[in-house]
C-alpha cells in the first residue's frame, strides 16, 4: 500500500487540489439522519458555493458537477424539493461546519498557506475525521493546528468540533465560527425562507433557519466555547444579508498554551417528528466535545463488533472492506422507514440523493445478514412508499403500483430521463424480490403476510396489465415487450432475461402470499402463478446461451478495438449514444446478474457459457459490474477473475494513494460499497441467501492472496461469526439455539456458544 | 359549406376567442422574406405577449402553447437564437400592426366593445387581409371601421396598412399606432439589444431596432399618415422603457367624411446583405398604400397563374387546396438558398421554426412541378447546409455528412429530443433523394455533378459508417440498426423498411455521381451500390408484406378498441409513451410511404397486402399520414378510401366554418399543404414523378364528387396545362416544345402551343 493509511484509517498526507473533492466524499460523516461531507472547516478560497448553474441546451437533462475544489454537502435524509427541470432533489442544507483562523492577519488555507505538514486522518473505528497542519506563516510564527469531529452516532442531530492552535512563540490569533446558507444543490437553490442569526441569552448561539420550497423547515445552532480569554464578537446583521452567521475572537496564543475552540452544532427539521427517539437524539446535552466522543465512540464500536469483516494478508484489501462497511453503516437511517440509501450515500449530489433497485439488489445483503432491523427499515420504505408506487402506475395509465426508477421519500418517479423511467420497470420486481429478501433472511414470516402483502398483489396486478399476452382472451403466452434491463445500453428490448425472471418471481410471490390480501381471489392468484410460468428466459439457438433479450445476437458488434480507444474512460464517453444503443456492448451484468441472484437455475454449463458469451461485450461502464462478475466468476471457480473483479469492485472509493480509484468526489458508490460487502459475504464466503437456501450454507473458496478472512453474520435471527482459512473453515454459533450449517456440502449442528471446524 | 367564404376568399363572420388564435396562424401574410401573423391590429385586452414560460419538470424538452387569446408572431426567416434548454429556434420579432383606435373615449376590442357586425376576409387571390367591422359605441355613435394589410410580395420588407373609420355622427377619435418590441419567442427573450425611438425628420417614422442574442439585427420604420387635421404625439420616451414605439392622434371625424389611416412598415435586417435584391426590395418607394397595392397584386397574380389549381364541383375542396397553395406560395422565400421552408410555414411558433424531412417529401413537389426556380432554393439549401451536416456527423462520432432531423439555418441539429435526433437518420436520405428529383424534375442535370455531389458523396460516407455490415472485414450483408422511420412510434428498431429503401437510393445515386467529386475512387462507389444492393426490406412469412422493421409482426397489439376511448383525439395523447413504443400502432403511413416513392419496386399484390396490413393499426396522428394514404389508395384504385383521406389531409387548417378543423392556431401545417397539392397532382391526376418516369405520365382518377379538376405544370422545364374531366383529360403544351405525354398508357407527341384531348 502507497499511502499512510492502516487497516482502520484513511490518510491523507498532503493537499492535493485535484483530489480535494474526492476526499470530501470519502471523509463524508454521519450518523444516518444527518451526514456532512469531508470539507474543510475553513474553507478554499475562490469556491463559491452559490453558483447557479444555467440550464445546458442539448442533453437537458444531465447533472453537470462543476469544476470546484470544494462542494460542501450536509443532508438530512428525507429533505427533498422540487428541482426546477429535474424533479425533486435531496437539498444540500446550510453548511455548519467553518470555523476558520487567521494568525497574525493571514488566513489559514490549503492552497495559500505555506504548510509543512499536511495530515488527515479518518478513524474508520471511531467515526471521527482529524486534522493536523503544521502551518509556517508569513510572520515567520511556527503554528500547529489540530481540527477534530465527528457527527454524534448517540445524538444524530449533533455534530462536535475542537480545533486547537499551538505556537512556537506567541502569536495574534483570529478564530472565526459561523454557518453558511447560501449554497446550492446541484446549481439550484432551494430555500424560500432564510433566517439567520443570533439565539439565546449569552453564551449564544449561532442560529441559522431555513424553509426549503418542499416546505421542510431545518434549524442549525452552533456553540462555540473556548477557555480562552476574550469576547466573541458576533457579526450577524452584516453576515445575514449574506445568508450566514458567524462570530470571531481575536486571542494571544502564547507558547506552550494551547488554543482550544469547541464547536457543537444541533440540527434539527420539522421531518423529526416521525423520527424514532428524536425527542433527545437531536439535543446536545450540556456536555464538550469528549463527552459526546466518548458515547458516540461507543456506539460505533458496537456497530463494528456487528458488522467488522476481517482480511488477513492483504492490507488493502482490509481498508478497502473497512470503508465501504463504515459508510453503510454511516448511511443507514435507523429507525426510519420514511427513507432509504441514496445512490451516493448521502455523500453528494450526483442522482439527486434519489433511491434505485440498489436498495433491493446491492444494499439489503449487507444489512440482512449483519443487522436485520436495519435491514428492515430499507424494506419498510417500499411499503410505506406503496401510494407512491400506485401514482406512478396511474400516470402511466396502469393498475396497481410501479415503483420509481428513481424514487424519492415519497415513492414517486423523479428519473427525467424517460429511457430509464419509462423503461427499466425491473426495479418493481426487485422490490418484490427484496420485501421476499429481508422476509426469508430475518425469519420476520410475517412480514410478507402482513405489511408487504399488498406490495406484491399491487405490483402484480401492474405486471397483469404491463406484460402482453399474445393471446390476449385466455392471457397465455406472456411477453414483456419494450423493456430495459441492467444493461442499460439496451434501452428498449422484448423479453429481458433479467427482468423477465425477476418479474415471474415476483408474481409467484403474490401468488403465495397474496390471500392476506382483502379482494384477491383465486383465480386472480393462479392467473398470477400461470404468468409466471409462462414468462420465459430466451435461449439462443444451442438451447444453452441464456439470451440477454429477443435478437440480441442481431445487434451490431460493439468494434472495441477499433472504438474504444482509451480504455481508462467509459466506451459510454467515447462513442455516441446511439452506438451503445444498437451494439451488443453490455454496461454491466445483465444475465450474469439473473444468474447470480438464481444460481439454481442454470447449470455451471449455462453460466459458463453466458459468462464467456457476455463478457467480451460488457464495458463494465456501471460501478455494479464488477461484484455481480466477481459473484459469478467465484461459482464458477474462476479464482483469478473473481479476483480481478473483486480488486476492481471493490476500489472505486479509496483513495488513489491506497492503491484505489478515488472516485468518490460526487459521493460515495454506496452500491459499490455493498457488493464489497456481497463479494466477501456471498462470493468468497461462498454464502447462499436465505432465498437460495433454507438453512445457512457456505462454499467458502478463499482468495489466494488471503490468508483468512472472518466475519459476524445473523442468520434467520441467529448470530454466528464465521472464520475462513485456506483448508478451514470455523463457525462459532454465537446464538441461544442450535444452528444447523453446511459447509461444502458437510452439514452439522453446532450448539449455542459452540463452534464447529470444517474442512 | 357552411360559411361565407368562397373559392377565393376565407371569410370569418364572427369574433369567436376559442378560434382567434387559429385565424391568426391561417390569417398569416407575408413575402417570403417576412411574415405577420392574422392577429388584430387594435390588439386584445389581457392577452400580454411577454410571459416568460418557465422550464417544466418531467418532459423538459417539449414545447408549451400558452392559453392565451392572441399570439403575434412576426418572423424573418434565417433569424434563429438560442433558447436555453432546446436549442435554436426562430426567433419572434417585435410585433409592428399596431394601429388602435378610441372613439369618444371607449377603446375598439373584439372582445369588449359592441360590434354589430364583424367580417374579416383573406384574399387568398390578392394576399390581402381585410376586417370590417361596425360598432355601437358606449356614447351611442355608429362607426365604422376598416382595416387592411398586405406585405408586399413587390417589396418583401415592406407591409402596408389602412384604417378608415366612418361614422354616422360627429366623433372625437383616438388614432394610435406603434411597434411593440416586448415579444417573447416560446416564452423565451431573445433581444440582448433593444431601441425604440422616433428617426428622421418630421414627418417622423416610428423605429424600433433589436439585435438578437443570434447576433441578428433587425430594424423596424414605420411611416404613420392620415389626411386629417391635427398633429401626432410621439410617446418615444415612455414607451422606450415599455420596450415600444407609438404615436397618436386626436381627430373629429364627421359623418360623411371618413378618416383614413396608412401605415407602411420596412423591415430590415443585417441579413439582407445575402438576399437577392435586397437594395430596393426593402425599401418602401414613395407610393402610398393604393400604390403598393397594385404592385403586391400584379406579383400575386403571375404566382396563380403558375400555380392554381381549379377544382370544379366542390367549393369546400376547392377553398382547401387555395388555402394550401396560398400559403405555399407564401411561406417560400425567393432567391434565398440560406433558408427552407419551416415546419409551421413561418405561421407560428411551434417546431421552433425548424426545417424537417418535409422539405423534401413533402413540399418539393408542388415547387418542382410548378415553379422548379422556388424549389432549387429548397434544393440549394441542403447545399449550403452541408457543412452544418459535417458537424453533426462529427459530432455523433461519424466521417461524412448527417443532416439534422430538426435543422435551423446552418444545418445544426436542433432536436432536442434524443430519440428523433439520435434515430431519425432518415432524413439524411431524404435530402439526397429531394436533391435527384430537383435534378430530374427541374431537368437540371448538371446539379448533381455540379454542387449537390458533395452532399451524395458525403452523406453516402455516413453512411458507410453507420451501416452494420455483418461481415465486417467484406463489409456484406448490411443492416440498418437502431433507427426510427417515419413512423415514430417506433423509436429504436431495425432494417426500417422506409430507411433502408431511401438509404439504398441514396447510395446508388452517390455512386452514380460521386465521380464528380475529387478523391472520390471507383472501389468507393462501388462499394455504394454494392451496399445498397444488399440493404434489403424485409418481407414477412408469405414473402408478400413488407415488415415496417425487424419483428413488427411481435410487438404488441395496441388494442385500440380498449384504449383508444376518445378517437378525436390522438392515441398518443390516451396512452402512455412506452405503450406507444412497444405496440403495433403506427403515428403515420412508412412503409406505405415507401410504396408510395417508388411505386415500381412493389407489385399492386404488395402494396395492397400492406395497406391491409398496417392500415388498422395506423392512428393517422401525424397530420403527414393522410396525404400518404391518399397516393396509394389512388394507385390500388381504393376511390373511397382515397377520397376520405383527401378530405382528411386537406381540411386540416381550413376553418371550422368552412368544414374544417381549423387547426392553424400554432402555425400552417405547411407539409400537409404540400400533401394537399400531392393530393391532386400525384394522386388523382395520377402524375409520375420525374424520379419515377423519363417522360411525362399522368394517370388520371378524378373524384366522384368533382366534375373537373385543372391545374399547370412544369416538366423538365416545359410548361402545360392540364385538364382533366370525367372520362376526358386534355393536356396542353404551353412550350416551345414538342412535348410528349402518356396520359394511362396512351402515348403522344403535342406540339408547341397545341393541346391533345385523351379519353
């Protein structure tokens, strides 16, 4: 590993301008109902956050991410507001966080200070982001400053800052503290009302309120303390008129007497209401800085000791799994169905803060077989968004309930581009699949019979409508015409093997569980069971090769060679859209990805034979390519290329001097983040689902440059941690209850605080 | 017919709100090189024409139509700006009629005043638009008042005014006039520079100057006189800021002696330096409105002369084709090859005044086959727009040229919907194919070896590179993948059947006349027609349909009978757009279309197969589908049925009250006025293309319900009459040439000035 960083930091030992935003989105913080990206406390100089983008002719549809080396973020998951073009957004909130100083009249920054050292730190473990420079200024003081915080995982509404300030010799300090309105989401601004101020009998606070043209209201107080001699002065009437509050403290550092400030910030919206436990969850209580860190440390290590995948042998590998767990941890809301896991983890702009099948296909996992209320919440979204999903149909003119490709807190279709909205109707099968999912994982039996009922019997009486039956009288010979896959270079094909398979599964699902439902009859039961089995996976002419969709073989070759020149960029950016639309390049898994999710299905003859058919097509141009092959490549016992695809899955994030992509300047791949997750979990643990397996079933195959990997796991409500080395492979129930486990094929009991070696 | 109007005359008899915006758009005059909606001179109250629209969420790339009463429109053809979102559009110019009148203090308005009688006529002979109106006012005076405008085809800058007012007793008036420069185009302003004054000395002229953010400049002088006492009031300063000019006069007018108002507009633009006799044609002379007029009729004769078509037996047709040819004849621009023919007519706002595939399938055969000199500037458009069509190939990563599917004047794609500008490619044979029936037609021959071989050798490279040749390394067995044809229901589809014909066509004429362009090798073109040899259309089983694309025969029934409720309106505006996209419902006639081009590939078999085909499932939504229809029913001696779509195609624009649909509210279905005069000549007169016959071929099918039908033609530069009768078709030669004509199947020589009769 290049960088500094160990198996439970991140470091970052200079600025570099160019990856600025990168580390933004990975150092972003949270505690789910409350996220703040990686920025510095004081700021860059020259980057406005208040620009307003213009809308681009052309492709109008298009986010444009500016050319900035700073793009503050804070969000609270659930503040959506109506973008004006683009449908509603996840609103970038005021920024709490700046707290800058100036040391003999220069102002301290990255780009312009001259600092000797430069030293950023992520505790993964401990949530928590440091800083330390080491700053020679213009007067020639030698000044050392440390800034601390964290988003309280005790207290989701606080966020806790401490900068300290030391000096060789004694220095003039100007600490400033203040919070920043004035910003944009995605180039639009988004806040009706704006107040912002002064609160409170002194020691005051600052205060800034805002009402966002989605009429949620989010009210941010900071206290600033300091034992430090010297009033603050407060300058709110000259900064509210520029949409922020702050105040300032001019102080002598003397040598060998440490500046310290405390920054503790609350946020609370008129969303906590419905949040679980947010009558004390959003107050700071009386106490500092460490008081805070000590009780959100505790929580965190709580969440570890649930969730912690450890790898020997491969330290980059290690932090690579340690990042992606950290900000699915980070970004799950607990407790509050009203929300889900946006696209970018709640650690950016890019997709809007909007929610995908991600939720269902990539995300679930991870939680299901670590924390099943977790787990639980994301499922409880599709149903608590089920009028949502009946809008969406009616607008289309249908029965039933569509759920959005891209969906807000509210369940409706936010997705501009009509391809992808009108088209890519997998996501409401997948959702089906996922309520079945977390139903099957947690042991929750109930859960399908009750809340979820309808989901099923909604989506399948859009399905009933949407799928054409070429004998429309007696509705046999099912087809789901017009539809887009994964691949999403295919935007409008018939009889989709992905979709089409999810789709039959979901009718069986309503099928099974429907009756709970008032008004669902039995024949409308069986026509569901009958569609199902009569939507069928195309084969190609050697009855073996599972066809992506009808006349894929038709489509013109791709001509990699001779297009796809720079193989470092997407094919998608080097070629026209109407290229990738009639070629037989792949974005991603498309059958490979059915197979992954129905290994039962297909023989290893069919996945072979897919696998070497698709992948010479498939530009992996989707960050979810990756994991789906690596999945893939593991029950086929391709070692080397699940290990290829494991190495590029699972380093999109991390940063480039960790060995990584640093690609988490616009949020993070949170997706990515939960096939890291899947990859160890399902490929490499060789785990089967609770919907591929009754009882708990491994085929561990141990990646060669590994020389072990361990893991918790829950499993139907029993904990279990699991051990993997080459040749063995441990399982300790750590349960109150007989845990039943096979391991490559050798099945055992193994009593409650026991555990079993395997071969 | 129900209303007033007569063969020459569309005449409205009443003020009715919910039509008025439609006899503005059917109202339209101008010279070609300018163009004024119908809209009345007083203007109406309320209607503001400076909204600015704001962007929508969800179809952001669609046009609004604002419900409004009123909407100027004053376009100069080639004056294109850019709208934020969607690309260039014609730009609306300010708005220069303004002419209003008060009497004793009361303000004329259609909508509020009291108007005993109201009679607005159209000239379609004269090109004049004249309004009686008489009306009671509030103090109980009768008065009457007249208007009249014409803009004048001698000087197509200029546009002349009239008002007189009568009255029975004595009354006080109020005589305003004025420029209204605060227009917006599709709720969008255009005008970084704006000037409003008075110029010159007295008697002063109003002007108003703008220059567009297209970097277009364009001036507005109005001259104001009346023989009546009294000084006019210039109200420059307070208007400026209006973003207007004005003036007024206060006048007792006395029983028997009427006021008379004039008022004569140029307009000119920094354009004119390009345009062919733009010296004096801008210039409005000395003469008064009587003097203009004269000059503007005498030009408008000659224009009848050359192109009426007489039909006997049927007013209401009779008034429809006038309509049609009025404003063919209107829309074209003289001698100017940097412009088309929009898709409004530059009647109105929608289609953003951009030039489409109509050009050359639908409006080029009246200009060929009665004035071949207006089509070559049609023809010489695409020439001149050839490097546009470089630059849009390049630009989707293509060699050659690739017209625009929606063109402004420098050939730029404008479309800013991808799945038309992406898939449409048709267009780019369409142009090729209009440049070879200019050539024929025209009997040009030099054309096609002269400036037009660029544009075959180009577009044939696009071609060559967009083709899938499914043997890549001998490039044999080409495909066309991934297009849309005429037919835009079906977005993504190949080997169009519509596409794949024009696309072969179009090869072979390049490689007939690629030699004419530099570097252009034998192996080249003979790659051309070996390609378009081997680009097929597809036949269904019996080997008799021809498929609209590959696996039409799958997609989904679009079940009409259930979800087609309301048939007065479109289908697409009752279903959902991925309905449309997956169903066998056809917007428009394609492959009939294509039978309906080279009637000689397919046999009567062929073509009556596919007319029984596809006729159930084509919704007629696109206005272009009847005319379509028509020919081939004519062709499959369906009199009926061609007559019901004679009707259909023709009465599209013709108002309410004379039988039709009024449909001219947002501009002249100026492709459909093509269709109508296709109609005639192609279809019931049964005239062979030059495309499709060496010499002149006519097989008459004279409609049950007219006793005769008369029209001239121009073939390969000869001039004739033709006239045809039930059972009788007399053709006369008005060359100095013998001419030689088949009139079904009868083959004979005429000599010059003489006339053969045929039964």
């Amino acid at each position: 590993m290049a960088g500094a960083s160990d198996a439970w930091t991140v470091v970052e030992t200079r600025f570099d301008p160019a990856m600025a935003k990168a580390y933004e989105g990975l150092f972003t913080l949270g505690s789910g109902y409350l996220h703040v990206r990686g920025s510095l406390e004081e700021h860059l100089p020259d980057q406005p956050q208040n620009v307003e983008y213009e809308r681009r002719a052309g492709n109008v549809t298009s986010e444009e991410f500016r050319n900035v080396l700073a793009q503050w973020g804070t969000y609270v998951p659930g503040v959506f507001a109506r973008h004006p073009t683009l449908n509603n957004q996840m609103v970038n909130l005021p920024w709490p966080l700046r707290l800058g100083l100036a040391v003999d009249g220069e102002r301290l920054s990255a780009t312009s200070s001259r600092l000797l050292e430069w030293r950023r730190e992520l505790s993964l473990r401990a949530a928590v982001l440091r800083r330390k420079v080491l700053w020679e200024t213009e007067s020639g003081a030698m000044v050392t400053v440390n800034f601390e915080r964290f988003v309280s995982a005790m207290r989701p509404g606080v966020i806790a800052q401490r900068m300290t300030v030391e000096a060789a010799r004694e220095i003039e300090a100007e600490v400033t503290a203040g919070i920043d309105a004035d910003v944009r989401t995605n180039g639009c601004w988004h806040f009706g009302e704006v107040s912002c101020g002064v609160a409170g009998e002194p020691p005051q606070d600052l205060r800034v309120c805002v009402v966002t043209d989605g009429g949620d209201k989010v009210e941010m107080r900071s206290r600033v303390r300091s034992a430090a001699p010297g009033n603050w002065e407060f300058n709110a009437e000259a900064d509210s008129r520029r949409r922020s509050c702050g105040q300032r403290l001019w102080v002598r550092v003397a040598p060998g007497v440490p500046l310290s400030v405390e920054k503790v910030t609350t946020v609370s919206t008129s969303r906590d209401a419905g949040r679980e436990g947010a009558g004390d969850a959003g107050r700071a209580g009386g106490g500092g800085y460490d008081e805070l860190l000590v009780e959100h440390r505790r929580v965190w290590e709580e969440r570890w000791a649930r969730s912690d995948v450890e790898i020997e042998g491969d330290p980059e590998s290690q932090l690579a799994a340690r990042i992606a767990i950290f900000h699915l941890l980070r970004a799950h809301v607990p407790g509050d169905p009203r929300v889900a896991i946006d696209a970018k983890g709640y650690a950016g702009e890019a997709y809007w803060g909007r929610y995908f099948w991600d939720t269902e296909m990539y995300l679930l996992p991870f939680y299901l077989y670590s924390n099943p209320d977790a787990a639980r919440t994301l499922a409880a979204f599709r149903v608590h968004t089920l009028e949502g999903a009946k809008r969406n149909a009616a607008r289309y003119g249908y029965p039933g309930a569509r759920y959005a490709w891209e969906s807000d807190a509210s369940g409706d279709e936010c997705c501009p581009n009509w391809q992808y909205a009108d088209h890519e109707v997998h996501v409401t099968a997948d959702v089906a699949y996922g309520l079945a999912h977390y139903a099957a994982a947690s042991g929750d039996s109930a859960f399908l019979q009750g809340p979820a009922a309808e989901v099923l019997v909604e989506t399948a009486r859009y399905w009933m409508e949407r799928i054409t039956f070429e004998d429309r009288v007696r509705r046999t010979r099912p087809r789901l015409l017009g539809v887009m896959g994964p691949d999403e270079y295919k935007p409008i094909t018939n009889d989709n093997a992905y979709t089409n398979g999810l789709v039959a599964e979901s009718l069986r699902l309503a099928a099974e569980h429907g009756q709970a439902v008032v008004g669902v009859t039995a024949s409308e039961r069986a026509a569901w069971r009958r569609t199902a089995d009569g939507l069928s996976v195309l084969r190609g002419s050697d009855g073996v090769l599972v066809m992506q969709c009808e006349g894929f073989d038709g489509f013109a070759d791709p001509e990699f060679d001779r297009l796809w020149i720079d193989r470092d960029r997407t094919f998608a950016a080097q070629v026209s859209q109407e290229r990738l639309y009639r070629g037989k390049c792949l974005k991603q898994a498309d059958v490979l990805m059915l197979m992954a999710i129905f290994p039962d299905k297909f023989t290893d003859e069919e996945v072979r034979r897919a696998w070497d058919y698709y992948l010479p097509y498939t530009t992996h141009d989707s960050s979810l390519s990756a994991g789906a092959h690596c999945l893939v490549a593991c029950r086929l016992g391709l070692d080397d290329q699940a290990w290829a695809f494991w190495r590029r899955g699972s380093r999109q994030d991390l940063p480039e001097a960790d060995g990584g992509e640093g690609g988490a300047a616009e949020g993070i791949h949170i997706a990515g983040a939960g096939a890291v997750w899947m990859m160890i979990g399902l490929g490499f643990g060789g785990l089967r689902t609770a919907l591929q397996s009754e009882e708990l079933t491994l085929t561990p195959r141990l990646p060669k440059a590994w020389t072990g990997v361990r893991f918790p796991l829950v499993w139907k409500g029993q904990a279990l941690r699991v051990e993997i080395a080459h040749g063995r492979t441990v399982i300790s129930n750590r349960s109150e209850r007989e845990l039943v486990v096979s391991v490559r094929g050798v099945r055992r009991a193994i009593a409650p605080a026991k555990e079993e070696v395997f071969a």
